[in-house]
C-alpha cells in the first residue's frame, strides 16, 4: 500500500555500518532500521547464533514455557528495576500493553472507572489505534477519528503542565507514558528535575510511572537504559528496536508493585517466540562482551563534537545539536531548509540519516560504529552542507 513516501533506494546487502544499493554503491548507514540495528547489519556472532537457533527451534507459541524467553526476560530483570517482563513484536505493541496495564491498574488498585493515560505533547508512542491517540502529534490522528477516549497530553519537560494535567481528570488519571528522550519529537531529551519531580507527583497521586524506552533502551545513549540518565525509577519500561539488533520484538517490563496482568488479561501469538529472544539475548551479551556503552559514550561524543563543530561553521543553515550518545538531533535553522533537504542531500554523498521533525536530522548509527567510520561520515555531512549553502 502506499503508506509510505520512500526514497529513491534499494538497499540489497549490508555489512557492519554499511549498506549497498542495487546499483552496487555503499552508503554509511546512520539510520540503522531507525535505531534497531544495535549491531550493525550482517553480525557475524548473530548471524551464527540465529542459524543454530533455527536448527533448533524458532516458534512453539506461549502455551509452553520457553526456555529462551525466561532466559531473556531474567537479563532484563536482572539490569533493570523491573520484575516482570511481557513479551511482544514490537514498540506500538509494547506501548499497547502498557496502555491496558495501566487501564487495569485503574480499575483494580483505585477503583476508576474511566481511566485516564497521560503523556506528552510532541511524543511518538506508535501507530496502533491506542498507542497512536497517545502520541501527543495531531498529525498522526488526522483522518482516524474518533480516537479512543482515557488520554490527554501536558508539555514534555514542563512540570506544572503535567501536574495541570493530572487536575483537570479529577482523580481519573492513572499512569503518565513518557519518553526519556523524544525522538520522532525532535531529539529533545529528558530533563532530570523534571523527571525527579514528575516521580514524586506520580508517587504522591497514585499513578504509574512507565517510560516509553523502544527507541533509547538497549544502550543506545551509552547508559543501558535511558531512565538512568534522570535520576529515577519508573515503575515499568516499553522496549523494542535495538533489543532485537533488526529482529522484531518488543517488551513491557514492570516492577512487582505495577504487575496487574492476570492469565487471559493479554497474550500475543508471536511474542516472545525462540528465534526472536536468542536474537535478542545474543544482542544483549554482545553489548556486555564488546562494552559497547563505553564505546557509544565515546563515539557518541566524537559525534556530537563533530555535529557542533558543523553548527559553527553554517551558522545560516544549523542551530544547535541535542541527544544523548549515539542518539544525536542536528537542528536546522528555521527558514533555511528542511531536514527532508539535508536528508536528500546527504543520500546523494552516500549518507543516510533521517528526519525526526521537519527541522531536525537525526544521526542513528549502529552502537558498533567505529571512529573513522564518524569522521566519514562528518566528512559526507561536509559536502551535504555545501551543496545546500
């Protein structure tokens, strides 16, 4: 269907952080599957654990236990706060599941009726009729009405905004879903104050606090996870894209005081299948045996100072930079030209990265980009911004 506005590519084969078209030119690939190719594409240990796997086993279905999916599901527990894991395909089902948790927290731990999910402004959370009501961007709702009521939205990072927004429902509020950093939203992240104090708000109401980390979970800033980088605890966790390393799957983790689901409450047929929590758990130990944290924290601020450097040199085109690790938003002067301008311009020097807003470039290399692979690609941005200066 035509739900897409593609660009002119067809990328057949890729290696590490390259990927080459059908016209066998090589591109440095700084979208990655829009942050989920953790381990750049073609790995060789997940390559070798995924064929023995499928020698194994691939789907059995979750009336059986699974013997790589607790396996996967005791990695997350242990590196995290959580207690409890949901196994799913994806980011929007992964938000969806949290949405009915919190609805069922609702009505069985405070007795709402109506039940009220808050989130932020400017927010992405998926494309499932919920997830996407939830998204704080009317753009994405325009021609699905109606939405599912139970949702309402404050300013990201505006702690008087989300309290606001907590009165106006008259004890219907239940949980709070926030990204640690928004993504599609423009690279903005998180603020560790407010962070803090929409904790103690959450605390003191009787909300959940669940954090939507599918796009910065997994390392992607340097830290594990991204609610490490504020100061706090939430009360669950949504994770996808680079937890599977291009594999789909998706997860809700919750601590033990959030865990309302009961046998029946939510399932998923795929979910948590063998082949896609041994893509998973090889990413998860490759991340351990590699130390790709260092190694993003490293990258990330080579990356961030060439970006800044850029910033200074086209002070008519650029304005700023902002991310955290390898998740980094170039940002575009308003009324020069648009992200989609850079990200053309940047395809035709063999350089691909993605828009998140219409005024920012984001840069979403695989965790394993190494440090002449970033200065290529600041070198191919070079030539980007001359043809667009």
């Amino acid at each position: 269907m035509a739900t897409y506005g593609r660009l002119p590519l067809t990328l057949v084969k890729g290696s590490g952080c390259w990927v080459e078209d059908d016209q066998g030119r090589r591109h440095l690939d700084c979208v990655a599957g829009i942050a989920t190719c953790t381990l750049g594409h073609s790995d060789r240990v997940l390559r070798r654990a995924l064929t023995r796997q499928l020698r194994r086993l691939q789907h059995v279905s979750n009336l059986y236990r699974i013997q790589e999916q607790e396996e996967l599901a005791r990695w997350i527990t242990d590196r995290s706060c959580t207690d409890q894991v949901f196994f799913c395909n994806s980011g929007a089902e992964a938000n969806e599941a949290a949405i009915k948790l919190a609805r069922k927290y609702g009505h069985s731990r405070r007795g709402v009726d109506r039940p009220v999910v808050l989130s932020a402004r400017a927010s992405f959370h998926g494309r499932t009729l919920a997830a996407v009501t939830a998204t704080g961007q009317a753009k994405y709702h325009r021609g699905f009405e109606p939405l599912p009521e139970g949702f309402d939205h404050f300013q990201y990072n505006d702690l008087d905004d989300a309290r606001a927004a907590i009165d106006r429902h008259d004890g219907r509020a239940v949980a709070v879903l926030i990204e640690p950093l928004q993504g599609e939203g423009g690279v903005v992240p998180g603020d560790p104050a407010f962070f803090q104090g929409l904790r103690q708000l959450c605390d003191g109401r009787g909300l959940l606090l669940i954090l939507d980390e599918v796009q910065v979970g997994m390392g992607r800033t340097g830290r594990l996870w991204g609610y490490e980088h504020l100061g706090i605890e939430p009360d669950a966790i949504t994770l996808a894209k680079g937890l599977g390393g291009g594999h789909a799957i998706g997860a809700l983790a919750v601590k033990t005081g959030a865990a309302v689901f009961e046998p029946g409450d939510h399932a998923s047929t795929f979910g948590g299948n063998p082949f896609a929590c041994r893509a998973a758990l090889t990413v998860a130990a490759e991340l351990e045996r590699r130390e790709l944290l260092a190694h993003v924290q490293a990258r990330g601020e080579q990356l961030r100072e060439g970006l800044l450097q850029r910033v200074a040199r086209h002070p008519g085109l650029l304005s700023g930079v902002r991310g955290w690790g390898l998740i980094q938003g170039l940002l575009l002067r308003e009324g020069s030209v648009t992200a989609a301008d850079l990200v053309r311009e940047a395809m035709a020097e063999g350089l691909l990265v993605v828009p998140a807003g219409p005024q920012v470039v984001r840069f979403v290399p695989p965790l394993v980009i190494r440090r002449r692979e970033v200065r290529q690609l600041l070198e191919r941005l070079d030539r980007s911004l001359a043809r667009l200066a």
